[in-house]
C-alpha cells in the first residue's frame, strides 16, 4: 500500500509545497518546530485542505483539486496520533476505544480484543486522568488501531512527554509501527528518534519538501543546510570549490573531500564529533586557538577559532570525549584534522 | 392558598428553558465554529442584546409581531386557530427570549474552552460530526451548558417586565409568581406580597447554588 502526497497550500505566512511517498516502513517527516509538520499531516488526515494538489492511497484519490475530490475525514481512514493524545476525558479506557469502532455489534468484541493487545485490561473501567503516561500512549494506540486505519500520522508523538520517560514510550509505539501494516507517517524535530525508528526521511524546510532520503544518508550526506541542521551538525560554514578542494574564506583553510565536489556547493558543514585532535602535517589540519571550554554531561565542547580566521568568523566546534580532553598536553594551541570522509558538501 | 401563580411560573420556565437551550446550543456551536473574529463578535454582541435590553421593549417588540392585528399573530389565527397574547405559552415564549442570552453565553464560553483536537481525532476515527457533537463536545462541555441552562431556567422563573406585558394577569389563567406579588402589594395584601417574595428568593437561591456547585466542579476536573 502506498501513501502518495503532491500538494501546495498557504498556512498564514508559511507556504507548504510537500511532496512525498510513503509505503514499507515508516517514513519520517523531519522539520524544525513551524516548518509545517502538522499542516502537512492534517491535509492527510483531511482535516484542512490544500489549495492545489493530489493526496491518493494505493491510486485511490482522498484529494484532487483538479478532478474536485475531498473526501471527509470520517471516509479517509487515516489514523492519526496527535501530542498529549486527544483521549475523549469524559470516557473509560474501553470508551475511548469503542468510540473508534464503527459497527455497533462489533464495538463490545473488538475493544475487548483491543484492551487485551495493548495491555489495558487493569485500566479499562480508568478514565484517562487516572491513567499513566504509559497507559495514556497505549490507549491511543488501542483505540486506533481499533479504527482500522489504512495509514497512521505520528503527529510529534513524544514531544511533550518527560525526558526520563521517553525511552519506554518510544519502544512500544517502535513497536506498534513495525507491527502496522500500511504506510507511516512519524514527523518528528528529534534526528535521533527519526534514525532510531524510521528506515527513510524527508526533511521539511520552511514548508518544502526535500527529497525522500535513508536515514544513514541523512547523516553522511544531508545535502542541504537545513537537513545537515536537523541531523545535528553544528558547524555550517560558507565554502568556495577551489582546484578540486574547499576554500573556507572567513577561515581562511583550503579543506579535501573524499567526494567529487559539485559545482554548486556554497557551504560545508562539519560535526563537532568529527573534528579531531592531531599532529601537523596530515591531510586537512589546521591550526587553532582555544576560545572556551564547556564541560557537558558525557563530553568535554570546546570552541575554536582557526588561527587565519577573520575577526567576526563563527567558531569552530569540537565536541570529544573528557578524559581526551583531560589528557591533552596543551590546551591552549592545538592542530585538528577533519577526515575528507566527514566534510558534509551543502547547497 | 392560591399555587397556581408558582406552577404556572415553573410551567412557564420550563417551556421557556427547552426552547432557549436547544436555541442556545445550536448558535453557541454555530457562533464558535465562525472562523471570522469580526462576525464572531458581531454575533455575540446581537444573540446577548435581550439580556441588556428593558424587558418592556421585548415585549413591546414580541406584541407587534404576535399581536391580533400584526403580521404573525394575524397568520397563526387564520391557520392554527391560535394566539400567542394573554396565555402562558406567549409568556414562555417571551422568557425564552430574555433568558436565551444566559444560555448562549454560557454554552458560548465552554464550547470556546473545548478542545478542538477532540473533533479533529474523533473524525479520523470515523466519527459523524452529529454524533461527535452529542457524544464528545456536549458531555465534556456539560457543566458550563448546565451551569447556562439553571441561569436561564432562573431568569425565566422570575421574568416580570415582558410576561406582565404580554400575558398581563389574569388569576387562575396567566398569573405568575412576579404578577401575584405585584396585585398582592398594590392591592394592600402584605402578607401575600410577603409570601411570594420569601418562595422567590428560596427558589432563585436554589438556582444559584446549583450554578455555583456545577462552576466548582467543572474547576476541580480541570
């Protein structure tokens, strides 16, 4: 089954134009806070319509502008997790679940069946404030599932849950993907829940759509400033191809990439864990001052400048392990490498 | 003892308070889903003009429409055989137009508080929006819309100005509990004046402890 998205609308300021396709294994939709995340999934869901554009599910049309179709989003049959839940306050556990149930003869049986899939059995008779963030989570996903839904949009399924219970919650709605059997949307800010559960990504920026990549290819080869952004590079620097190498102007470093360099490359970027302490002479060192050390909770964040690098230059980023950092002789002048592998090539 | 002022009163407001609070859940809904603030406010400000307004002027405004010889009252006497002046029906009917705006407003602040994404998920889900509205919106929203249907229920229960007006007194027939205490002391009867004013006071009370305790519940939930 295959979820197929072409649509362009206007959301106040911001102009979506989102074109994606989602079938085997989750699709993660990775966009900064306000890039349109939710816009896009509820033109899914058809809880808003796109201005122009196309959204079918196996060649089946939900919307098309140009032929005038806009199924309501009682007929879509696309499931949808949205922050905090929604859970209808007023019901039981087994309410909440029977609600998604469109036959009535069907209702007893199927939440029934659904309470004990989804481990709910205690909670049933619970109303949802009574119930643990766990439970809450889990009668969501009940009570979907409950719907028969030909796709599932993860609406940025675990932002407003508490750090130390993340983990737990992550796993068992990993768990309740991988077990669904139709496309999935999981939009997300967080690169590492999107590497964790999610097989491909397209990352959204400022409304647009980038072109549907693998995960590992996120990280080794994001192509875009706002890609490498959201997959956690921290360094992001004007570049120039110069003779089959990189010119850095306000570093004033000429850099080596393991990959051809495409002419239309305007900036690289490097992470912080790539940058390496090293002796002089290897290939991509440079010298560099030591600005400011920031002691993190498992790693030692020291800020460089490149010693030709204009006044005004943004600095460099090392990220590394404390005890290297503990043991490093001088801390004051270094020579760092970055492996010709590492250097991201952006547009 | 005469009850027949304080039953036609409770029959009174109790037609009066179905009519207002289908009415007023029907356009509090409407109102809230207007996706234009201007037209929004607009709107509150006409649907709570009947609680500011003299009751004079809405009864003056109700006999020319349902008056015998106006447009309205003119038609349902030549089609239904029926008035609407000088009979407890016509005095609901008014009641029901001043006491709509305690109901709209209420339903009105609750349905605003209601959130949203509950249709939204409900619909995915398959939900109708009829079914939604009854099953999700009206049992989350029910202490507000109950906390408007007493007010309204109270405000009609002691309407005076309107009633008097198009219903005026007539013992046995249109008398209320507001008219009987208003014969009782213009004609000199101090203890029945006194009696009235004591089961009015009792059953306005009432009310508003039954809209304060619905208000603090519905604050404990949040």
């Amino acid at each position: 089954m295959k979820l197929r998205v072409d649509i362009i609308k206007t959301v106040g300021s911001l102009r979506l134009d989102a074109q994606l396709e989602a079938g085997e294994g989750t699709l993660a939709l990775l966009g900064a806070t306000g890039s349109g995340k939710t816009a896009i999934l509820r033109c899914i869901a058809g809880l808003s319509d796109p201005d122009e554009g196309r959204i079918m599910i196996d060649g089946e049309p939900l919307f098309d502008s140009y032929r005038h179709v806009s199924l309501p989003p009682q007929k879509r049959k696309i499931g949808l997790l949205t922050p905090g839940y929604a859970l209808f306050p007023h019901l039981t556990v087994q309410g909440n679940i029977a609600a998604a149930v469109d036959a009535k003869p069907d209702r007893e049986r199927v939440s029934v069946d659904a309470l004990r899939r989804f481990r709910l059995v205690d909670a049933a008779d619970k109303k949802p404030r009574q119930l643990s963030e766990l439970e809450r989570q889990r009668t969501a996903l009940a009570r979907l599932w409950a719907s028969h839904p030909s796709a599932v949009l993860l609406d940025e399924p675990l932002s407003v849950i508490d750090s130390f219970l993340k983990f737990g919650l992550e796993q068992e709605l990993s768990d309740f993907v991988r077990g669904f059997d139709g496309p999935v949307i999981w939009a997300s800010h967080d690169r590492g829940e999107v590497y964790r559960n999610c097989p491909s990504v397209c990352v959204l920026e400022n409304g647009v759509t980038q072109e549907v990549i693998s995960a590992e290819r996120l990280l080794s080869h994001p192509g875009t400033e706002g890609a490498a952004r959201l997959s956690g590079c921290k360094n992001i620097i004007g570049a120039i191809p110069r003779h089959n190498a990189i010119f850095i102007p306000e570093w004033g470093v000429t850099l080596r990439s393991a990959y051809p360099i495409p002419p239309f490359l305007t900036r690289v970027g490097i992470r912080a864990h790539q940058v390496r302490i090293t002796e002089p002479a290897l290939v991509n060192t440079f010298s560099v001052t030591v600005e400011r050390v920031i002691e993190d909770v498992s790693s030692t964040i020291v800020l460089l400048r490149p010693n030709g690098a204009s006044v005004d230059a943004p600095l460099l980023r090392m990220e590394l392990d404390r005890n290297t950092w503990r043991t490093t002789p001088d801390q004051r002048n270094l020579t760092v490498s970055i492996g010709p592998q590492d250097i991201l090539l952006l547009r | 003892m005469d009850w027949f002022p304080l039953l036609n009163s409770l029959r009174i407001a109790l037609l009066s308070t179905i009519l207002v609070f289908f009415a007023g859940l029907f356009a509090a809904h409407r109102v809230t889903r207007l996706p234009q603030p201007v037209l929004r406010s607009a709107l509150d400000a006409l649907l709570t003009l009947t609680l500011v307004l003299p009751p004079p002027v809405i009864g003056w405004l109700f006999l020319r429409c349902f008056g015998p010889g106006h447009m309205l009252g003119y038609w349902l006497r030549q089609f239904f055989g029926a008035r609407l002046v000088m009979n407890w029906p016509a005095a609901a009917l008014v009641s029901a137009l001043v006491s709509f705006p305690l109901m709209y407003r209420a339903s009105r602040g609750a349905f605003a508080r209601f959130d949203a994404g509950l249709t939204d998920v409900a619909r995915t889900l398959g939900r109708p929006e009829a079914w939604i509205f009854w099953n999700i919106q009206l049992p989350v929203c029910r202490r507000g819309v109950a906390a408007g249907t007493v007010l309204a229920f109270a405000r009609a229960l002691g309407e005076y100005g309107a009633t008097a007006m198009v219903a005026g007194y007539i013992p046995a027939r249109t008398a209320t509990v507001s008219t009987a205490l208003y014969q009782s002391w213009s004609g000199g009867d101090d203890a029945g004046a006194a009696f009235w004013v004591v089961l009015s006071i009792l059953l306005s009370g009432a009310c508003l402890l039954a809209v304060g305790v619905l208000e603090n519940a519905r604050k404990e939930e949040l």
